[in-house]
C-alpha cells in the first residue's frame, strides 16, 4: 500500500479536496491501484470539523464526497506512515519542513502544483476568505494535480 497524505493549513478547504479528488481517481480505476489516502492541516484550530461547506457543495456538484474530518498534521508519525506529503503552498511546505529539521523526511515532502500539467501555478490558492469562484478554481487545480500525480504513480510503477 502506497500512502498519501494531502496538507493545508486548516484541513477544511484544500487538503480534504485533495483527499477526495484523488480516492475518487483511485476509485474509478479498475482494479483499484494500491493508494490510500489522507490529509492534514499544519494548524489544528479546525481539529474535529469536516469540511467547509462551501468546498464539501463544490465538491459534490462534481461528483466527489468529502468526508474527511480536520485534524492536525502530527510530525513525527505522519513522516513515518505516509510515502509523500503533498503541500498546498509554500506557507505548508514550510511548515511541515520545520518540523523535520534533520532533513530525514525530506524526499517525501512535495507540492500539489509540482503536478500540475494544465496550469502552471505554484500553489493552491487559499479559497477560506474569498468568493465561490475560489472553490471552483481549487478544484480545477486539484483536478489537474491528482490527474498528474496519478500519471506519475504509475510510471514510478506504484
Ligand atoms: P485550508 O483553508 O487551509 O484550505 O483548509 C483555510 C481554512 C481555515 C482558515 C484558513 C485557511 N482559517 O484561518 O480559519
């Protein structure tokens, strides 16, 4: 089993998109690749929410279910459990850094846009304060993420 953990930073908007935009790609495939996957915020004041409403209706109208709850990314453990971490932005990507200062995680942290193949943003753009178009816009960003990382899983032979 191969372990995917999506990160934002309060693991209402973004990550759990991520997380159902991909089990949902996972799903659909027959047989089913070997892929789980989870997510986290690097801050834990959604702890025990699921999703915005906004995103879990945006999501929905696409086909895709959120059902994930918040929770806090936990250091130690996740760098252990899951074979990538993928960041949102560079805000994420520093902080999950942070808190693996040797270095030894390292190779398994990366950024959603890195699998991007449509668009050429560097990061997925927090929607929390904006309008409706934002949810959209996330999720045609994720779409085109997960599409690609799924392409890249399979050339890696996952
Ligand atoms: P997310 O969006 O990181 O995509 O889950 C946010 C959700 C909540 C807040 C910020 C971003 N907040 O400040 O409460």
């Amino acid at each position: 089993m191969y372990n995917i953990l999506f990160v934002c930073l309060g693991n209402i908007c973004r990550s759990p998109a991520a997380e159902g935009v991909m089990d949902t790609l996972i799903s659909r495939q027959n047989p089913s690749p070997q892929i789980q996957v989870d997510s986290a915020g690097t801050a834990g004041y959604h702890a025990g929410e699921k999703a915005d409403r906004r995103m879990r209706q945006a999501a929905s109208a696409r086909g895709i279910e959120l059902t994930s709850i918040s929770r806090q990314f936990r250091g130690r453990e996740d760098f252990e459990k899951f074979d990538l971490i993928v960041a949102m932005d560079d805000e994420n990507l520093r902080d999950i850094l942070r808190l693996d200062p040797s270095g030894r995680y390292r190779d398994k942290v990366v950024k959603m846009t890195d699998f991007c193949r449509r668009y050429n943003d560097k990061y997925v753009p927090d929607p929390y304060y904006g309008g409706p178009n934002g949810f959209e816009y996330v999720l045609d960003l994720l779409e085109d993420a997960c599409n690609g990382l799924m392409e890249h899983l399979k050339n890696a032979k996952l």
